[in-house]
C-alpha cells in the first residue's frame, strides 16, 4: 500500500513543477524575444513480478509489472519565432531565421540573445551600441560596436551591415561593421541565465557565424520579435496540470483510507 503513496507524491511534485514552468511562461508573455518551455516527463524504475515466456506447455504473453511514479527529466525550449512588432526606433532590431545577436557581460563572457532592443551608451571610445542593460553588442567578429557620426545617418541593412548616409552627396557608404548573428548546432542546450540571455556550453557547439551557414538569418530594423508564447495553450496545459495535479491528491488520499481500513480490522 505504501508504494501507492509514494508514486502518488512523485506525481504531484512532477505536476508542481509542470505548473511553476507554466506560471514562467505566462509571465513572460510579453517579454521580448521570449521562448517557452515545456517539462518533459519519464517514468521511472518498475519492479517486475512476472516475465513473459513462452514454455512448451505455458504461455505467458506479458509482463506482469508494477511502476513507481514519474520524475520531470528535461524542459525544452521551444525556439519557434514570435511575431514581429513595428516600434518607431532605429536601434529596435528584429531576427527573421534562427540567429542570436551577442552581448559581453560584466564577467567578460559572451552571451546569446533574441532581444533587439537595442541602446547607445556614451562611453569614453565613443557612441556604442549596447542592450538595456549596457552590456556591448558585439559585431561578427565578437568586438563591440560604435557609431562616429550623427545616429539618424546611420542604417541596419537586413544583412546586418552598418551603413552610413553621406548628408552632401546622398551616397550610402559602408562602415566595415556588421551586427553580430550567430547560430548553434544545438539550441536546445544553450542556458537561459536571465535577462532575456543565453549561455551556451558544450551541448550546444561552438556559436556559428550566421552569414557563413546554408540558412542564415535576416535583421529587421525598426521591429522587435514578441514572446512566442500562446496564452490559450498554456492555460489549456495549466488546467490539465492542475486536475492531474487534484488526481494524484486523490490517490494518496484513498490509500490513506485504504490503511486506515486495514488498521482497523479486528479479528
């Protein structure tokens, strides 16, 4: 009877932690660049009280096996693109593909990133483009990038170059610079670390410069890509998880009444 309680409990603690997921995407519903999740479930050990064998005057077509509850094993990111808002600024930027952008943290590491929206800090080497919380965005070649001119001069081409208007003769010029977009072999493994940022690791293969795979990304100025998540799907999944949550209570209550019955029995 006690095995009951037990696979009962591990299936309110999986559907617990069903629900704080559930609770974190709806929270983000409309963070910037955010991607859902969803926990992944395994059963877990089984004890077998009967094999299947056939003999030559017995057959016995099944197992005869007995579970012990579930455990959530993995949460899996769902990189499907969100819509894309129009803002009215320049420095909003928006991937079409499966691109990151790269910003420098404080610690001096590179992390990975769907948010575009971007600033420009005043630094003692000029004008650099940095995120909402002043962490550089770096270039291709991982360096950070500054503008010398007046901003409104400058423009994002979809291929992430950074061009400069001449005012005087009206001709477009190149400035050398591109936005940094880069792709991994694994997304699924890279670790949200807050922020609206990745890290990457060992899992997820060294970052790949965008331009030089065979389906590299696009940049879209003046749009920012919204969360991903769909509010009616997550609150199907919140609903479920809750009775499933309600059913498992129920078990571990009717095999509390079921000891207690034989607890009870006199003879």
């Amino acid at each position: 009877m006690m095995r009951s309680l037990w696979t009962a409990a591990s299936g309110m603690k999986a559907m617990q932690f069903n629900v704080d997921t559930i609770s974190n995407n709806l929270a983000n519903v409309s963070t910037t660049g955010f991607k859902k999740e969803k926990v992944e479930f395994e059963d877990i050990l089984y004890v077998t009280m009967q094999n299947a064998y056939s003999a030559e005057n017995a057959q016995r077509p099944v197992n005869l096996q007995v579970g012990h509850g579930v455990v959530s094993r993995a949460t899996a990111r769902d990189f499907s693109p969100g819509n894309l808002e129009q803002t009215s600024n320049k420095l909003d930027m928006a991937i079409e593909g499966v691109g990151f952008f790269a910003v420098r943290g404080v610690d001096g590491n590179n992390y990975y990133t769907r948010d575009g929206s971007f600033k420009v800090a005043m630094t003692d080497e000029g004008k650099m483009l940095t995120n909402s919380k002043g962490y550089p965005v770096l270039d291709q070649d991982g360096m950070e990038i500054y503008f010398d001119g007046d901003m409104a001069n400058y423009e994002i081409q979809p291929s992430g170059e950074i061009t400069y208007k001449d005012i005087e003769t009206g001709v477009t010029l190149p400035t050398g610079q591109y936005i940094g977009l880069f792709q991994f072999e694994n997304p699924m493994g890279l670790e949200a670390v807050g922020g609206n940022m990745y890290r990457s690791n060992s899992a997820t293969g060294e970052p790949l410069i965008d331009f030089e795979t065979e389906n590299p990304s696009t940049i879209r100025n003046y749009f920012l890509e919204s969360s991903n998540v769909q509010v009616v799907e997550e609150m199907v999944k919140l609903i479920t998880a809750q009775r499933a949550y309600e059913l498992n209570s129920k078990a571990i209550t009717t095999s509390d009444e079921m000891l207690q019955t034989a607890n009870n029995i006199r003879r």
